[in-house]
C-alpha cells in the first residue's frame, strides 16, 4: 500500500518539477509510512525524491515504533549528529521542495537556510488529490469507526442528562468511545446544553442540564488512524413548540444535502442545498458554518462543503453533511453524517436516529 502510494506521490513530482518533497509531522507522513511522528523538538521527515526509495529520517530512540515496510529506509539519526543535515544531503540539489503543511516553522526555517538556492512550496498540491479520494479499504476504515459512534449515539439516548453537567458527560461520552473499539479520540467531545448549544464549538463545563435544553452531542473516535465525527440533538424533557418546528427544518435540510451527494456535482452545490431549506424557513441567519468537511486520517480535510468551492465531487470523497441552527441566548441544534460519494450516488456511513430524542 505505502509503495503504491509514494509511486503515486513520485509521478506527481515529475510531472510538477518538484525535485523533493519533505514530511514531518502530521498525517501527510503516516499516509505514506504507516508511522504517525510524536510531535517533538527532534525532527522526524520523510525525504522522498522523485525517482529511489524515500528515506524517514528519524530520532534514534523513536526507530523502534517504526513498522519495516519495503516502500522505504529509515536513517535513524543520534542526539549528538547534525539532523537538519542528514535531511538537507538527502534532498540533494534540490531546485523545487515542497513541504507538509504541518512542519515546525523552526525546521522549515533551518532547511531553507541549508538550501538557499531552493524554491519552496506546499506539497497539498500533490498529496491533496491522493489522499482526498478513498480507497474501497479506507472507505472501509471509515465505515467502522462510523458504526462505531453509532452505537455511542444510540446508548446516549438511554442515558439520564437531567441533573448533570455538561462536563459529566462529555467524559462519560470519550470512554464510550474506547468501549466500543476506538483506539483514541478525533477530538474533545463537545457536549452543549441550552444557550450554551448556540455556539457550534462549545466545550461541556460545568453547566447542569435542566428541563427543556437542547443539548447538542458532536464526538468521534479513531480507529487504525480514520476518524469518525457525528453530531446528534437531545432534548432535556419535551422540546418547545418553537424547538421542534426549527428541528424539522434541520432534518429536512440535513437529508436534503444527503440525497444531493452524487459523483459530478459540486461541493459548494450541497452546501447550498442544505442553506436554500433553512433560508426559506426563516432561520438562514441563523446557520453560521458550512456544510460539510471532509475526513480520513484528519478529523478536518479536504473537500470542504462551502459556497465559493467549485470542486466536483467524485467517487471516493469522504466529507460531512452537518448543518446547523443557532438561536443565540436560547438554543442550538446540529445533525451530521459522514458519507461517501459512490459511482452513482451517496453512501451514508451514519445509521443512529437523526432525530430529536427525548432524554
């Protein structure tokens, strides 16, 4: 799998000019290795040219996590030798060197002081249309840890919020998670209860949920390094008439976007599909984020569902379908799915109720 990749990643180079790539931290580098680097002051980078085998130069003490694999050698490097310039003789004379995204800026700026006759750019441009399209095994990747947040939401709705606090739960949530096969987290669990729930990112404190809040649960786990990211509303008690009418429109809208997902169209289109619902009734202001991001080993990635990208959807794009209404000061209310753009339509990762549920 890494071998295919990194030929992929190689033919890209040539056909760019790009003379060599470098990878340190973040999810470019397990992509292509299988190794997820600790992010330390010691530097971990995948060297990779456009013809030969990728070298990971890495701190010595770290060689051992490293699975051997094929695909690529591994030059572990010792507290007392010049790693800057392992890296720098293994990029060569390099004319065109394009860097991860996610680097230390006290590495970058060390490299391109040993290489100052290089040019420098992102490597996303290469590694973006790779890794944006699935593969049938990743889709499967996805489709478990998916399954897995489906069974947290659905023992969620058994669970008593009345009397708790936001904090309580977000807690209880994260070790569901482990229970039911994850191996860590995507990111800190936000539970959002009554006013607090109007703003998208609130992370649980110390608020008790009472009758009447709408709180919003928006979790996910990693498994082998994919990540699921689903949200689901509750209500503490019977909702209000004003908040069952505006949670109508958001599961109208949500499975609007949904149905909307084919290979061709655009991503910016299923934006505006869910947005047109919601405006025409009455609460457009009130939908503040896009629609939808993408996901994989990034919890957020490319495609990102927003008016202004023209992308065209095309079989193998994981992304979210998660729009949401924000009343500020009274209530909020999101729904998300993870779905997966197919030959000639949508599969929906997600299968726990989108609807609102009375704890």
């Amino acid at each position: 799998m890494y071998a295919n990749r990194i030929d992929r990643l190689q033919t890209a180079m040539t056909d760019t000019g790009v003379t060599a790539v470098l990878l340190s931290v973040g999810t470019d580098l397990p992509y292509f290795t299988g190794y997820e680097a600790m992010p330390l002051e010691r530097i971990t980078m995948l060297v990779v040219r456009p013809t030969g085998v990728p070298t990971l130069v890495i701190p010595e003490l770290e060689v051992p996590r490293v699975k051997v694999d094929p695909a690529f050698e591994v030059r572990g490097w010792g507290e007392m030798e010049d790693s800057i310039g392992i890296v720098v003789d293994l990029a060569g004379d390099a004319g065109l060197v394009a860097v991860g995204d996610q680097c230390w800026s006290g590495f970058l700026l060390d490299l391109q002081r040993r290489i100052p006759g290089a040019f420098w750019q992102s490597a996303t441009p290469l590694t973006l249309p790779m890794r944006m399209r699935k593969t049938a095994d990743e889709v499967e990747a996805l489709r478990a840890t998916a399954a897995s947040a489906d069974r947290v939401a659905a023992r969620l709705a058994n669970q008593p919020f009345s009397g708790r606090t936001e904090a309580d739960l977000t807690v209880w949530i994260e070790a569901a998670l482990r229970e039911e096969g994850n191996d860590g987290l995507s990111f800190q669990a936000i539970v959002a209860s009554g006013p607090n729930a109007a703003s998208p990112h609130h992370h649980g404190g110390s608020r008790v949920m009472t009758a009447g809040d709408t709180v919003v649960c928006d979790f996910g786990g990693r498994m082998g390094g994919y990540c699921s990211d689903t949200t689901r509303t509750f209500v503490v008690g019977e909702p209000s008439a004003a908040v069952a009418a505006a949670h109508a429109v958001l599961h109208s809208a949500q499975q609007a976007a949904v149905a909307a997902v084919r290979p061709g169209v655009t991503a910016e289109s299923i934006d505006r599909v869910a947005r047109q619902v919601i405006e025409e009734a009455g609460y457009g202001a009130y939908f503040i984020h896009r629609t939808g991001h993408g996901i994989g080993l990034d919890v957020h990635e490319h495609p990102y569902i927003v008016e202004g990208n023209d992308l065209i959807l095309e079989p193998g794009m994981a992304f979210s379908i998660e729009p949401g209404i924000y009343m500020p000061g009274e209530y909020g209310m999101r729904i998300e799915d993870i779905v997966v753009v197919t030959e000639d339509g949508v599969d929906n990762l997600n299968r726990s109720s989108r609807e609102l549920v009375s704890v």
